[in-house]
C-alpha cells in the first residue's frame, strides 16, 4: 500500500467527494436499475450525475482511486459500476493509527 499515492488520491476535493459519497451510495447518487449499489456498485453515469461533472471528469477521477485501490470496478455489459474497497478502507485507517 502507497500511502503517499493514497493521500494524493484524495486530497482532491472530487475525489474526496466520490469515496464519501460511494459509503452511502443510495443516498448520495440518483437511482439506478442494475441490483442493490452496495452489492453491484454505483454506475458511472448516477455518479455523474450525482457530483454534477462531465462524465470523463468522473471517468479519470475513478481511474486514479482504482489504481490505488480504494474502489473496485465491475463491468456489467457495457456499464461500469464502483464501489469502496473497505478492505483496503480498513487497513489504511490502521495503518494511519499506527503511523501518525
């Protein structure tokens, strides 16, 4: 885990917003018709429109959490849906216990 990546990540206010907004996500982003958001994920089309940027904005700042890995990514057909990875969540809030 780069924390100094991590920290990078989301020290943009977007970006910061997306991961907040992905905890809760039936609340903070417009209904979808693929499943349950906590098992699929958010679609990034209601994340779109939930954060009120272009959609390859959104795009590029779901790139830069995946690559380090604080969400997960599942393609259904053509749609691709995120959602927090709170394992990864978990470990660095230990790790930020532990280190600061």
């Amino acid at each position: 885990m780069d924390l100094l990546e991590i920290f990078k990540a989301l020290s943009n206010p977007t970006r910061l917003e997306i991961l907040q907004g992905l905890k809760d996500p039936a609340k903070n982003f417009p209904p979808q018709d693929e499943g349950d958001v906590l098992v699929v994920g958010v679609c990034v089309s209601s994340i779109q429109q939930g954060i009120g940027l272009s959609q390859s904005t959104v795009s590029g700042y779901l790139a830069t959490l995946q690559r380090v890995g604080l969400v997960e990514v599942r393609r259904i057909g053509q749609w691709t849906y995120y959602k927090r990875n709170e394992a990864t969540i978990r470990v660095l809030a230990e790790l930020i216990g532990k280190e600061l």
